[in-house]
C-alpha cells in the first residue's frame, strides 16, 4: 500500500469506477423489451444518449429538476406523447435494471487497496442516492471519507467551484489533490483549470497527443500519484532516510 498522504485523490464516478456504458446499455434493451419494441437495440440506444446529453446539461444548468430531465430524456428517446406518470414509470424501470447492472471495472479494487493510504474522495456530477448506491452494491462506497456531488453543492463540473468545495472538505489545497476521470475536458480539464492535477483516465487505449497525465488504466494511476506526492514533499521535509 502506498502511504505519501501529502495528497488527496479524487474520483470520478461513471466511466472512471463504474462502467456506466455497459450498464446504460442493459437497462435500455430492458427498457426496449419491456416495451415490446423490435427495432435494434442500438438505434434506441444512441437516442438514449443524445437525449441523456441534451437533457442533463439543462439539469446542470438549472433549467430542470432531476426527474424533469429524465422524463424529458424518455419523452425525446421514447414517446414525445408519454405524460408525466408514464414517464416517471418508465424512469423507475430503467433505474432498476441500470443500478442492477453497474459493475466496477476490473481495475478499480486493486487501485483503491494500493492507494489506501491517502485519503480519497468522491467529485460527480449527479445525486447522492443514486451515486452512493452504485457504489454501495460494489462494496465500495466507504473508502471515500468525501462525496462532493453537483446536486448538494449547486455547482458542477466544469465548474471550480465544485473542486474548491471538495478541496476544502479534506482541507486539503488543490495544489495537493488529484483528480481522475474519464472525460478530458469536465474532468482532468475541469481539474487543472481548479489548480488541481487532473489525470485524463482514456481507456479506449492509444495516448493523445498533447494531452499530459493520461493513463489507460487505473492500474497506472498509484504509480503517476507516488510521483506526484514525491514532487510535492519538500526535500528538507523528508530528512536523510527520504533521500535517494
């Protein structure tokens, strides 16, 4: 286990810990079955995502509560027709195949064990009970002392504000934390504009150019924090048994 606790770690949540595609994916060909629908599954599913994208950016931006959101994402994806009680049903449906399928990435225990030495935090964009939930059923949820979510604090990713708010719950300086997650430009982005180190987690496998603190596994990441918590340590802090 890694123990250099001059730093926080943070995460992010969906395509970081949880393969929310696969998961989105079974609960749309179980919302499409129960439906009674014949057409490809993957037609629905790519209106599920662009309705996901317009609509929850409304959310983030206030224009929408929660469940507006979603009962406008299934009236673009489904049935512009659906009414409020039938889209909520839906929504329901949804949820319970999409938080039965969540699964943790092969990577992620191993990565949590050798970082246990740090403390390690929670920054996502949604809401508490569905995201502590995901990682509840996966038996994760207690190894992170801080959740920083959009809809408890008002502010999302990109935003700094948000990292501010989850700096400061660990009363940490963002010059001392790190941040993962799966998209470049709301998380590691997000992150460095803060003045956190944001590390771009790009799993489809080949570096981008240009593009600094990249891996493409979790398993990569408890060597790029050792470097980072090293480089943050003074060297007069370390004393002689410190010194290479």
């Amino acid at each position: 286990m890694l123990s250099l606790p001059v730093v926080v770690v943070f995460f992010d949540i969906d395509g970081t810990l949880i393969d929310h595609d696969s998961a989105e994916r079974t609960a749309v060909s179980a919302l499409s079955d129960s439906l009674g629908r014949t057409g490809p599954v993957e037609t629905l599913l790519e209106s599920w995502k662009t309705a996901f994208d317009i609509h929850y950016a409304r959310y983030l931006a206030g224009e929408l509560t929660l469940q507006q959101q979603r009962r406008e994402r299934l009236r673009d994806a489904l049935d512009p027709s659906l009414s409020d009680a039938g889209a909520d049903h839906l929504s329901a449906l949804y949820l319970h195949h999409y938080l039965a399928a969540c699964q943790l990435y092969p990577d992620v225990r191993e990565c949590l064990e050798l970082l246990g030495g740090f403390p390690l935090g929670i920054i996502s964009n949604g809401d508490r009970v569905q995201q502590y939930e995901k990682l509840s059923r996966n038996g994760i949820a207690d190894r992170f002392q801080s959740w920083t979510l959009s809809a408890e604090c008002g502010v999302a990713k990109p935003s700094r504000a948000i990292f501010d708010l989850a700096c400061a719950s660990l009363q940490s300086r963002p010059s001392q934390a790190v941040y993962v997650g799966d998209r470049l430009d709301v998380d590691a982005e997000g992150a460095r504009n803060a003045g956190l180190h944001g590390i771009w987690l790009h799993r489809a496998g080949r570096r981008a150019s240009k593009v600094q603190d990249q891996i493409h596994s979790l398993g990569d990441l408890p060597a790029l924090i050792q470097e980072i918590a090293r480089a943050a340590i003074p060297l007069d802090s370390l004393g002689e048994a410190g010194r290479p």
